[in-house]
C-alpha cells in the first residue's frame, strides 16, 4: 500500500492509520497558549526607549543603577576567578595546584588544573551547564570560567560529563581533539600519549581538529589521535568484522593492500546504522576509493534531493551536511552554528 | 504573514514547504518583545514540542514541560542568529527539557519500560479513561527514538509529514523514512501485541538486515 496517507494525508485512507490517529489523538493536548512574560521583562534586549524616561530624578537613579550593575558585574568577575567551579571529592583527596579537596569541596580557578591519584575520584558542577564527573588518575585544567564559555581542557585521564547547557556551550579541549557537546552525555578518555577515545551515552558529540570532524551520536564512540585529530566514529554494536577493519584502516602501519581488503570487509559488513561510519569515510578515504563508499552509503540511506554522486565525490560540504541530516544522527545546523560563533570568539579574542 | 493565507492560495504561488512554515516575521517580532506573537508561535509549535516531550516523558507531565519549553525558550531568543531555524532550535530545547526532567525526577532509578507503561496507563486513565490509546503510545514509545518521535508527531499531534519536516527542521525524506520504517515496525509490533492484523507488518529484525555490498 502506498503511505501518501500516512506522509500527508492525501492519496487512498489507511484503515489502520485513520485508526491510530482516531485513539491517538484523544491525547492531544488543547490547552491554549498561557500568557507569557513580556521579552523585555525576560532580559530580552528591547529597543523602545522614550525620552519622557530621561527626567533628572531618573537619570540619577539610572546612573547609581549603572554604577551598581557595574560593580556588580567586576565583583563577579573577580570572583569567577578567584573561585571558579565547584569541586567536590568523592573518593580519597583530590588536588586543585597545590590545595588538598576534601569532603567539604574545594574551588577551581581560572587556569588551575584538578588532579586526580589513583585512589581519588571528583565532582564538578555548574547549575547552568552541568556535572562532570572526574576519574582516578586524571588532571584537567580549567581554560575560561563558568561565565565565559565553559571551556576545560583534559590533559590526561577520564572525565563523565552530563550537560543540561544548550548545545555548543561546553567545550573540552584534548591533545588530539577539540571535543563539544551537542546534547547530553559522553565520556571523555585521554591516555598518557595524548590518544582518546570518546563514548556517547546521549544526545550526540562533535569532534574537531583543524578541519578533521567526527559527530558521535548515542550509542557510538571515536578514537583520537595525539595530533591527527578523531578518527572514525563507529556505534558500539557494530559487527566485530567492522570495528576490526576500521582499526585496520586506521593503523598507520597497516599497508595499501591490507587498507584495500579492510574497506571491502568494512562494507560488506556494514549495516543501515552503521550509515554513521561510511558517511565519516566519505572524507577519509582517498578519492578513487570514495566511489564504493557511496555506493554502499547510497544503497544503505538514500541522498536526499539534490546530493549528488559527483557532488559527494568533490566533498561538496553542503551535500554532505545534507545526507549527514538525512540519516538523523543529530541536526548540523547546530554544529555548524557553534562552529561560526566559536570561529568568531576565537577571532574576537586575538 | 504568509502562514496567514489559506493552504490552497500558498500552493498555487507555487511556495515550497519551508516558505510555507517560515515563521522568521513572527520570531522577530517576538524577540522585539511582542507577546502576543510569541504566543502564535506557541500555537504553531505546541504541538510539535508535545511530541517530542511525549516520546521522552510521562503522559501527565507533558502539558507543564511544554510550557516550561517556552518559558526557556523566551528569554534566549535574542541567541538565536538565522530566524527560520527556530524549529529545529525550540525542538532542541525541548529534548534538554526532557533530558533535564529525567535528571531531576529520577537520578538514582531507571524507570524501566513496564514501569513506564503501567504509569502512563494510570496518567491517561486520569485524564481521559483511555486503555487503548495508552497501550499504543507504550508500544510506539519503545521503538527507536527517531521513528517514535516522528510517529507521534503525525498521529498524536495530526502533523503532516511536509510540517514535521519545516517545523523540526529534519529533511523531509528523513522524515518520511521515519514514518515508513516506523510504521512497520509499529505495525508489527501491534500484530504481536494482537491490537492489529497487518499483511505489511515486519519485524525489527527484518528492518535492520544488512544489504549485501552493490545492492540498490
């Protein structure tokens, strides 16, 4: 039977959709929209300002207010240095520089590095943006405040991170990576080489050096390398077969026949899910072999209207963000919006 | 506003779904502060935000964490940099939404899916004496999350496959992918559960085998 029904509600009734739409509707729910604080009243920027405001009394109430916004706002500076995030030990005695953290938690600054031994284990939390749990035999250094963008760096070890912040606001930088959080949950591993591997438990993670990208849905994990950035993303389920040919593949050691023999393998093997890992190869295999890559990605999720082999074969990045989104991994709008506002930060910065 | 003429003139324009579901005149408006506009977006979007929240949440708490969406979304809008992305954004917000419900409800227990179902039986029962619609939504609720969500948006909320697209911001041959291999699965799923008997009902096994390298 056709699904133009169920796709727009034209074409010939499904009896059974028609039946699901009658019982499920009933629990739509009707309530009419409340009404909503004024923007200017939610710390929405407004732009109607009248001159009748401008009365001498005022001015003088507005100037004090300014001046107390003012100070208010270096106190919080001062203080975001000076304090920082909240750290809390959970096992044995973590350390902030120099400072023991005990049970009654402790303070990270600006530029200060928490560490971890063996027998200790910490708890970072920000009520905006999340909570961060930190491992045994772990240091991570803090590169700007709460207030600033939210940004850590790993230097070695395990963290687990729960972000409840809007997307692209936590950023953990990684000797092999730059990972930022596009939804919930991930954990984030660095050995003493500089290598890591990240695990996504919800939401979805983006990976980037220099112009190398990975996205790591729920479900999925990447390798890093110290310098080479993210290799590619595979989900956890995926047959032994793939996951052993990706690491063929990725082994700088492994020669062009054992490469070759490993994409055959790899494609053979892949499933509709595993759309995630050939859609990634598109960009790391060298062109003569990009042809069977989407062939088996085209044969597995269809490009949408528009993308093109000869496109996808050039890396035309608007086609490959438009199949990307076609396999509903995660929307690229929102990678790509961090990526411009972080571009701009960078710049804002220098 | 365009949204404001009747289906039929817009099509005869020769306007596509996105120009259609462009609301970027009405999210202005409401970053500027105007009430009343944001409240249309409410109107436009409500149902969209539903459904997301009825896939990841309880039934009865549905209808508060939608306003408590809008709520959160108000005060941010002056972020939002390209106007006709708003969906895609709102619906964002309403995952963390739910992301953020779970993480304050339940931190220690995992609500598993018996659970779940028994308690959303007891929440419809509440509202509306309904077995049989919650038995549906516990069955969709346990495919995956892509498919439920765009399954609940088109037979809850009564969204078209071309809105679930504009709105949401999925493409619109995601979406139909979604409803199709949804479906089926929910299909299959009711069979098993004797609620329907469908000769086009498959298995979740059969959606997911493998196609052999070259096949088309």
């Amino acid at each position: 039977m056709s699904d133009d029904y169920l796709w727009d509600g034209s074409g010939k009734p499904d009896p059974e959709v028609e039946k699901l739409e009658s019982v499920l509707g009933r629990l739509r729910l009707e309530r009419p929209a409340p009404v909503f604080p004024a923007a200017e009243a939610m710390g929405a920027h407004s732009t109607r300002f009248s001159v009748r405001w401008l009365r001498p009394g005022m001015v003088a109430a507005f100037a004090v207010v300014l001046i107390a916004a003012g100070l208010g706002l270096l106190w919080r500076w001062q203080t975001d240095v000076a304090s920082g995030w909240d750290v809390t030990s959970v096992t044995g005695v973590p350390r902030v520089g120099k400072q023991s953290v005990g049970s009654e938690g402790g303070r990270l600054g600006l530029g200060q590095a928490l560490e971890t031994d063996g027998n200790s284990s910490a708890e970072i939390r920000i009520e905006e943006i999340g909570k961060i749990q930190v491992d045994p035999d772990t240091r991570l250094r803090v590169l700007s405040s709460p207030s600033g963008g939210s940004r850590l760096a790993l230097e070695r070890g395990t963290i687990h991170a729960r972000i409840w912040a809007l997307p692209g606001i936590f950023v953990v930088d990684t000797p092999s990576a730059r990972a930022v959080d596009l939804g919930c949950a991930y954990t984030l591993h660095v050995d003493d080489s500089g290598d890591g591997l990240i695990r996504t438990t919800m939401g979805w993670v983006g990976f980037k050096l220099g112009d190398r990208e990975a996205f790591i849905p729920a479900g999925a994990a990447c390798v890093t390398r110290a310098k080479n950035g993210p290799r590619t993303p595979y989900f956890e389920d995926a047959p032994e077969g793939l996951r052993t040919a990706l690491t063929k593949m990725d082994l700088p050691t492994s020669t062009e026949d054992e490469r070759n023999t490993a994409l055959r393998t790899l494609l053979a093997e892949s499933r509709p899910r595993d759309a995630l890992t050939l859609w990634h190869l598109l960009s790391r295999v060298e062109e003569p072999k990009r042809g069977a890559v989407f062939d088996r990605l085209a044969s597995l999720v269809p490009p949408p209207t528009g993308v093109t082999r000869e496109g996808i074969l050039r890396l035309d990045r608007g086609m490959l963000d438009r199949w990307w989104d076609a396999l509903d991994l995660g929307n690229i709008w929102l990678w790509r919006h961090w990526e411009r506002s972080w571009s701009e930060h960078e710049q804002g910065q220098k | 506003l365009n949204d404001s003429l009747p289906l039929d003139r817009q099509n005869v324009r020769g306007r596509s779904d996105a120009d259609r579901f462009d609301d970027s005149a009405l999210v202005r408006a409401a970053r500027a502060g105007d009430r009343a506009a944001f409240g249309q977006l409410y109107d436009r979007y409500g149902r969209m935000v539903q459904g997301i929240l009825l896939a990841r949440v309880p039934l009865g708490e549905v209808d508060d964490l939608v306003q408590d969406v809008f709520l959160r979304a108000l005060p941010r809008l002056h972020t939002l940099r390209e106007l006709d992305r708003f969906g895609g954004w709102l619906a964002t917000i309403a995952r963390n939404c739910a992301c953020d419900y779970h993480r304050n409800s339940v931190p220690e227990v995992e609500l598993n899916a018996d659970l779940a179902e028994k308690a959303d039986r007891q929440l419809v029962a509440g509202r509306a004496p309904d077995p049989e619609a919650a038995s549906i939504l516990a069955v969709i609720r346990s495919l995956p999350e892509a498919y439920c969500e765009t399954l609940l948006l088109r037979l809850v909320e009564g969204m078209t496959g071309p809105e679930i697209a504009a709105r949401t911001g999925l493409t619109p041959g995601s979406v139909r992918v979604n409803l199709h291999r949804g479906m089926q699965l929910l299909r299959g799923k009711l069979v098993l559960t004797g609620s329907v008997t469908h000769e086009n009902a498959t298995t979740p096994d059969s959606l997911g085998k493998p196609n052999t390298l070259g096949e088309k």
